[in-house]
C-alpha cells in the first residue's frame, strides 16, 4: 500500500540500464543546472543598484565597471571550470579537484563549502521566489513558509522521480526567463541606438547620502558576487549528461557562462546608459521593464517569468548536492546510503537529505531570505579558490602540452576569486558570513569522524588475523522458553530437534500450584525426547528467571558456548490484538540486546512465529 | 536505568510469599475502600437541599424523610452485600454474582456498569476536590485540569505501590473527616437538646418558586442516591483483607454502613431541624458547620477535611476498578495481562487502565465535575439490581438453612434498588444518564469480542487434532545473505555449519562489474564447503532479489519445506552509528513479516548479530 502511494508520487523503480536513457541531452542540462546562476541577475543587479545609490549619480555611475568586474571574474572561473571538466571527465568538483591535488582536508572543506552553498541556494532561491509571488499578492505574506515549504516538496518529488522528468518541468520556466529578457534586452539596445540617452546620470540620480568609499565599492561587488554561485553544479554533474560527457558538459558550461554575462551586462549596462531610478518598493529589474514597455502585458510577463526562474533555481541545490554527497560517501566521509542510487536512478538519499536541512533553514529563518543571503558565497568562493588552485597542481603534475598557460589560467582564478572571498568574508562578516566560517569547519569535522568510523568498522571486519581454516561450532544446545503445551510451540520444538539433541523446554513458573504436574505430564506424552524444566518465579517476572537458567545451563557446559534460544512467538493476527496477548517473547528479546558477548558474538535467539488467524 | 526510577518511584519488586503481608487489616480496609461512601455525604447532602429548596419550606421539611429512604435503601443494600460476601466469600462483585446465578450477559452488564462507575468515581471525586480547593484559592481554577491530572499521578502511583502504603497514607484524610463530623454532629445534638429548634422552618425558609411535584421529589431522591455509589467495592476486595477474609469484609461493610447512615442522618437531620439555609455560592454542609462553630478555626478544620476526603475518594475506584478488570481478565473478557499481579503485587496494569481512562474523563470533560455527576449512579444501581436478583436464584439453589430469609432480604434489595434505577434513569435521563446506557452495552460488545478472540486463539492453539507423536522436522536448509567476505558473517556461518550441510551464501549484486569474482575465491578460500551464490539486481534492491531467490529453492527442493535465513547482522556501538550502516537485515526482517504461510508458520529467521565498538 505504502509502495503504491510512493509509486504514484515518484513513478515506478527503474532498471540500471535504464541508466544511459536517464541521462540529460544539453537543453534539458541547461534547464537542470543553470536556474541557480542565470536567476541571480534578479536579485544580484538590485544588490549593486542598492549598494551605489546611497552615493548618489558618482555611486550609480560605477554599476557598469562593477558589473564589468564580476564578468570578468565569471569569465576567469568559466574557463577555468572548462578546464576542470576536461581534466576531471567523471565529474570533477571543487571537492575532488582539490583532495587530489591539495590534499584530504582542502578537499573537505571544499566539499563542506560547496554543501553549505548548495543548501542556502535551495533555501534562499525558494524563499526569495515565494516573497516574489507573495509582493505581488500581499495576502499570501503570512502563509510564506508554508508555501516555501511546498514548493520545496514540489521539487523533492520531481527529483526522486529522475533527472529526466525534473529537466522536462524545469525547462519551461528557465527558457521564459531566458527568452523574456534577451527580447528586453534587444529592445533596450535597439531603443538606446535610436534614441540615446534620454538625459545625463546626474540630473536623474537621488542626491548622494553617503560618500563613494572603499568599502561601499567593496560592499556592492561582493553583493554582485553572489551572482556566481552555483556555476560550479555542471562541474560536478558530468555523469548525468549523455555521451561524450565532458563535451557535452563544457559545451553547456559555455553557453551558461555567456547567457549569464548577456544577461548581467545587458541589464545593468541598460539600467545605467537609461538612467533608470528605482521608486519605493520597487526592484531595479522591475524599473528598467516598466521604463522600456510601460506597465503593459509585456511588463507582467517578464515579472512573471523572473519569480519562476526564482522558484526553480532551487533545482540546481537538487541537481548539484546529492552528487557531492555521493562522492563524500563514496569516499566513506558520508553515510553510505547517499551513495545508494534509488528505485529511479538518482541519489535519493541526497535529495531527502537536502530536502530536510533547507526545510530546517526556511523554518529557521521563518522564510526570510534577507537574512540567509548574507551566508551566501562565503561558500561558493572557498570552493572556487581550492578547486582552482588544486587544479594549478594538477597541471604542473601532469606537465602535458602547453600546462604552463592552463596553469597560469587556473592560478589567476585561484588569485581573483581568492581576493573576492577575503572581500566577501570581511564585507558581510557581522552580517551573517561569519556563520559561514563556522559551519564549514563543522561539516570537515564529521566528515573527519565518519570516516574514523567506517575505518574502525572495517578494521574490526576485517578478516586478518583469524586461522586460515575455520571450524564449525560444536552441535548447538537449545533452550526453549514455553508457555505451554499448545500448537504455537510444536514447530520451535520441531525445529529446535532437527537441529540439535540438546534441547530443553523451560517454563517459568509465576504462579506455584499443582498445574505443574499435569503439564509435565502432558509435555512428556507429546514431546518424549525434550527435556522439561520448571523455574519458579517468586516475582512473577517472566525474563529474569529465563536470563539466571541460561547463564545457569552455560555455566554446566563449560563448552566456552552459548545455549541458543529458540523463541515461539504468537503473532496476533492484527496490531490491535496484540494488547490482547503479554508479548513475552518481545520481551525477552528486549532483555537480551542488552547482555553483550566480550567477542562482539551475542547469544543467537531463533524466533519461530506462529500466525494466529 | 529505567527500573531504578521505577523502584525509586514504587518501590523494589515483592516476592510472591509477601502476598500474605500485603493483605489489609480492617482499619486500612476501611480507609481503603470507604471514602468513595463516606465522602457522597459532601454531596448528596447538597444535592437533595438544592433539589428541594426551590420548593420552600414544605420542600426543605422532606428533607430528613428523603434522607431516610435513602439510609432505608442503603440498610437493605448494605445487608444484602453482608450476605453476598457470606456467599462468595473469595469476592463476590456484582459481575460474579449476576454471571454465575443470572448468566453471561446479565454478568457482563453488571461488569461493565460496575467499570463505567469506578471510572466515573475517580474522575468525578478528583475534580469535585479540585474545585473544593480552588472554590477557597480561586486563583487556582484556570489550572484545575492540570491540578486533578497531578493528584490522579500521585493516587496512581501510591497504588502501584501496593494496598498497604495506600491503605497507610489514605486512612489520614478519611479517619480526620469522619471525626471532624463526628465532633460536629454531637455537638450539633448537644446544641439542639439544650437549646431546642431556634425557629420554626417556615419561617427561615426562603419563599418557594415552584409548587412540591412528584417530579421533583424523585429528582431530589435521585440526586441523593448518588450517596451509594462504591458501597460495593468491599464485596469486589474481599481477596485483599487479613484472613478471615470474609468475616473482616464484612465487619469492615458493617461499619462502614453504619458510619454513612450516622454522619448522613445525623448532618440532615440538624440541618433540617436547625432550620439552616445556605447562603449563595455556599454548600449547605459549610452552612451548618458555620451555624454551630462560627468562622473560627473548628469551621475550616471541616471543610478542609471535607477537600481532603474528596481528593482521596478517587482512592476507593483504584481499589475496586483492577479487582473487577482482573476477574474479568481471569475469565477472557479483558486481556490477560490485566490478571497479571506486578512487581508489587498489585494488578499494575488494571491500575495504569483505570488512571488512563480516567485522565481522559477529566480531559475531555474540562475538569468540570458538574457535567460528570449525571452519568453516575445508573452503573451503579444497575449493579446492585442484578448483583442482588443473582443473590435471590443464588440462595433458592443451595436451598440451605434459612434460605427463604436471604432471598427475601436480597429480593427486597433487587427489587428497590431496581426502583431507585428507573427514578434515576428517568429524571436524569437527559442530564447525561443515556451516555451511561450507551456505554454499558459497549463495554458488553467489547467483553464478548476479546473473549471470542482468546476462544478463537485457543482453539488454534489446540493440540487436538496433532498426531499423537509428532516428528522432527527434516534437516534445514540454510540460505545466508552476504555482503562480503568479513568477520561480521563469520559467526552465522559457522553457526548455520554446525546444525546443517546445506548452506548456500547469497551475495546480491547492485553494482555487476568485475568485483565478483575476487569476492567468490576469497569465499571459497574461507569457507571452501558453503556455496556462494550471486544473484543480480537490476533494480538496486536487496530484499526483492532474495526473496524470489528464497522461492526458487524453495521450489527446486520439493521437501515441503521453507528454507532458513541466518542473517549476519552488524550492531553499531551506539543507536546514532545506525544512520551510517545501511540496515539491510531489518529490511529484510520487516519484508519476510508479510510473507505468510498458509498454515500458520512463517519462514524461520536466525538473527545472528555481531557487534561493533
């Protein structure tokens, strides 16, 4: 039943053959992996405008340069990604880049970095969408993290369902998005060409609040730099793309880069030649539409079509987290179940994993994504800098063809996204990055302790030191504890003689009275060769007695082994009548989980049920 | 870790032998089983006051003649249980009384009547008190639920502890009241012999609103009727006295009889002849203690022990309710475990029921004892009616010396306690008495389904039918899944090679590849004489495969047997290590529950677990 409802929401368990076909052609992997980088345009450009306009039009006149910086900074990390994909064909994330050639501890803070980042881009893209929708519907603002939390189980289900399916449905609202604002943008440029700029930055621009400082600039370029969190998911999903997979991938990295820079450049080079102010309560974003096409359809659509890349955007944490998790697993820094593919072909385990930890965010931080976005890009820079440097590395070891001008790319990466996090981490520090910086040493520190555990584990699995030639034990001796002479034991005992000679009935005796004997009686007349023992219980309990006759019985045969217990248990034909029965041989279960052998061997109990109809 | 706050809470467990000890003599006995009696006088004086003083004068002077019907009705009563006890001298409660002269379902309804009752008792005693208490500290009404759920855990666990500890705390409030109004009534005689009635009662009595009705009448006697409510616990407790047990029962129903019918009387009585009327928002106890001792210290001593025997009322339903539930259990009505005696020697689990139930009445009625008191009495008086019509068929069996006499006296008691049921049926029908007569005959259907389950249970636990010398079954098949060659299979394989030669090991393949192999000759290089099989899984799972592997076997060997699991089973150290192992045998364990054998027996499963540090 539990099945049939699970099937309906996820579809039925796939085949790993079914493998190949589950894999993503570039249009559906654009749509998987790219929600998370091209949506940050909608709320990156408002962080700059809002960062510059407090120092006036000499504020609002660096838009441009900044955006110019970031794009460039895109660019360095772009190619330098591309390069990763070509050097780690199977799926090369900052985690793996950067253990291999950094070493076990920059590889897990990569890892844990990366983690953190994939969590806050579900939280916050999920969070930030539902404020979106809930601006334009104010009644909806006191149900925001019920919706959050919606839309979060939404997507859950459209990943455990399979990559396919997800990259089908996400599709949509990305190549809206895409498509609304490149004909925006078009028509911004053809307007700007015809007509120029309607007047001078100065005359237009809010009179200055602040003076243009270092730190201001400081403060609007990180703002911009979460634009580039995420780019890294298509590093690390390689495997989902259909053959030739590292082509494929780095074909699709380009295109995102450069969708991305059109976008970003487009937009704010657009909002700046126009001079476009934003009013109250308004996004930039929304401002420049409404300045190019008025408050008409075209103006909702485009709304429309960013608060759905915003919804979706969350998609790319699905896309990228269950991949890291289930190379951090396969590498036993994670439990092993991330590592299992499900019933469809992905990381289930991940998906729920995710799921659960930004459902805790968005309930956390009551579905406010103002206060998660400071988090933000602390993350996602560690892991540039580590994976970009350990591919400096990689390059020098290897030493093929040309390594010099990949190393130097890849080094200039290290250096510029290196500089953007010390500007990141001390910009935003109080404002929430430094929660960042405590978190990821957490995440290394129980990665750290997994793998001590599975390598405990292992080392007390392992088979060295035992004698090449193992002997069976000796014939076991069976006790059976029995409430009576009725059909519910015949097959324990059945059983208990077909394997042993040894076997002993024992009934515990709560109630001393002559009942005794006739049971005796009736006991030897249907079971002859079963020895029957009385143990009397002055506390009328039945475990205890049971526990001091086995170590009683063990302590005669000094064999060096246990008495094994065969357990007849009655199984009541439905829960609700099992208050009807006393469940002793639950209990006696119970009992004996606690009653540890020194080996690591416990007492072997053999449970015979008997079904009552 | 568990037992020790349980011991701290009820004490260590009783021998079987301390039965004796824990028996209770009469000054406890009373205590134990009389303040449900005894404490009615706080109430059913106040009801038939109420009840009658609407009426004026000519309503308020039936007073002390409504009284004595009511002490005539408990005289014939009280007698009748005296010759009950005589009768049925190991307890005779109104169930065994009416099933073994009347018949099964006669006996369930008095069963049933008699539970509804206890269950009422305590629920409406505990918030009687509560609103005793908070009617002095008003401050406390807003919490009074919580109050009456807190003295309900403080009854219950003097009650786990065992009869005499309760018997030793809960004769303080009982032997207090029954002397504060002892001093109080004499002194009332005292006061009205040398000073005479201080005023005719036509002249105190307030003006009457309503015209002396029939109805009225029956209403006013109903209410006080109440008073008899748990008169019969003495006759359900007779195992729990020092021997002779039946002679110190009823001696001890003797004087408890007599104690009610003296501090009843004697309260009306001065109330009616002193003329005393209550003021608002008083009861007409507090009235008469205030016109003979004034507010002074002797007039809060009273009320306080009135509080005091209120609270511990509810004492007497937990000595009755489990010696009921226990009969009952005894004879497959109830479920057995409530015959069972705890660790105390007391029916723990009857006690744990009765402290349920009762805590959802208070719940659910919102402490309102008001809304509770309408229910009461008709299972009662049900009660009584067949426990005494059983008496009459009873005594005409044996036909023994005198025998015409008892019946009489018994057919009296059916007959007006029958009477007394229609009165109170009908003039409370609507106030509450028809939730009574649906519960009733819910707690008979109930009855009859569990002994019908233990029937059917029984017989398919018959040894009837069996051949007369059952065989052993033949030599197992052993079928061992695997997950590699590791000292956490080592155990379950040299167990299942010492009680069988047939062992196959299963390896289920998730992954194929070239791993195998490797696998099967480090297998055979350990365990050269267990076969290793690998069945491949297509679908990631680990149980499907096995058990259509299981089946297979199961149909190449056509010896009518199933083969056997021994499943190696990994015991983290610590219950949060389980997250990082897959817990592949619990899977398989929960799938193999559902899969049935026809006749009754499931596929035997031996769990051998190893266990991690």
């Amino acid at each position: 039943m539990l099945n049939k409802i699970k099937y309906m929401l996820v579809g039925s368990p796939l085949p790993n053959r079914m493998l190949e076909d589950k894999q993503l052609n570039k249009i559906r992997a654009l749509a998987a992996f790219s929600p998370d980088a091209l949506s940050s345009v909608a709320y990156a450009n408002q962080e700059i405008y809002l960062g510059l306009v407090v120092a006036g039009a000499s504020g609002l006149s660096l838009q441009l340069p900044i955006a110019g910086a970031i794009i460039l900074l895109l660019a360095i990390v772009a190619l330098s990604y591309a390069q990763t994909i070509r050097g780690y064909p199977s799926g090369g994330g900052s985690y793996v880049v950067a253990r291999e050639n950094l070493g076990t501890i920059p590889g897990l803070i990569a890892g844990g970095a990366l983690l953190l980042d994939y969590i806050l881009t579900a939280a916050v893209s999920l969070t930030a969408g539902v404020a979106a929708i809930s601006s334009a519907f104010p009644g909806l603002w006191p149900y925001r993290v019920w919706l959050a939390l919606f839309l979060l189980v939404l997507i859950t289900l459209l990943n455990l369902r399979g990559l396919k399916e997800s990259g089908t449905i996400m599709s949509i609202p990305i190549y809206l998005f895409i498509l609304c604002y490149a004909v925006m943008i078009f028509y911004g440029l053809y307007r700007a060409v015809v007509q120029g700029a309607p007047a001078p930055l100065s005359s237009l621009a809010p009179a200055a609040v602040e003076p243009l400082s270092l730190l201001l600039i400081m403060h609007a370029f990180s703002a911009g730099c979460t634009a580039l969190t995420g780019i890294e998911a298509i590093s690390n999903g390689i495997p989902s793309f259909k053959t030739p997979q590292w082509k494929n991938a780095r074909t699709t990295l380009g295109i995102m880069a450069l969708l991305m820079g059109f976008l970003f450049a487009g937009s704010i080079g657009l909002t700046q030649y126009l001079g476009v102010i934003a009013a109250q309560q308004e996004t930039i974003l929304s401002a420049l539409a409404r300045t190019l096409f008025g408050s008409g359809p075209i103006y909702y659509l485009i709304q429309f079509s960013t608060l759905a890349v915003l919804a979706v955007a969350a998609n790319t944490s699905f896309a990228g987290f269950p991949r890291v998790t289930a190379i951090l697993a396969k590498d036993k820094f994670m439990p092993r179940q991330l590592f299992n593919l499900g019933d469809r072909l992905v990381f289930q385990n991940g998906i729920i994993l995710l799921s659960g930890l930004t459902a805790a965010l968005i309930i956390l931080f009551n579905g406010d994504s103002h206060a998660l976005i400071p988090l933000f890009a602390v993350g996602a820079f560690s892991a540039f800098t580590l994976s970009q440097a350990g591919m400096v590395i990689h390059w020098y070891r290897l030493k093929e063809k040309g390594w010099l001008i990949k190393a130097l790319i890849n080094g200039l990466g290290a250096l510029v996204t290196f500089v953007a996090l010390m500007v990141i981490g001390i910009s935003k520090f109080f404002e929430g990055a430094w929660i960042s910086t405590l978190v990821i040493p957490g995440f290394v520190f129980l990665f750290l302790k997994i793998r001590q555990h599975y390598q405990a584990v292992s080392k007390q699995l392992s088979m060295s030191g035992l004698p090449p030639s193992l002997r069976p034990l000796p014939k076991p001796r069976i006790i059976i504890p029995v409430s009576g002479v009725h059909r519910g034991v015949v097959e324990a005992v059945n059983f208990s003689r077909s394997i042993s000679d040894s076997v002993t009935a024992v009934f515990i005796d709560i109630d001393p009275g002559p009942d005794e004997e006739e049971l005796r009686r009736r006991w030897n007349a249907w079971f002859p060769d079963v020895k029957f023992v009385v143990v009397p219980s002055p506390y009328r309990s039945i475990v205890e007695p049971l526990l001091t006759y086995l170590d009683y019985t063990d302590s005669l045969n000094n064999d060096g082994q246990q008495a094994i217990l065969v357990l007849p248990e009655l199984i009541p034909a439905s829960p609700t009548q099992e208050i009807l029965h006393n469940q002793s041989a639950d209990q006696i279960k119970k009992a004996l989980l606690f009653q540890r052998r020194v080996n690591g061997f416990q007492r072997i109990i053999i449970d015979v049920p008997y079904h009552l109809q």
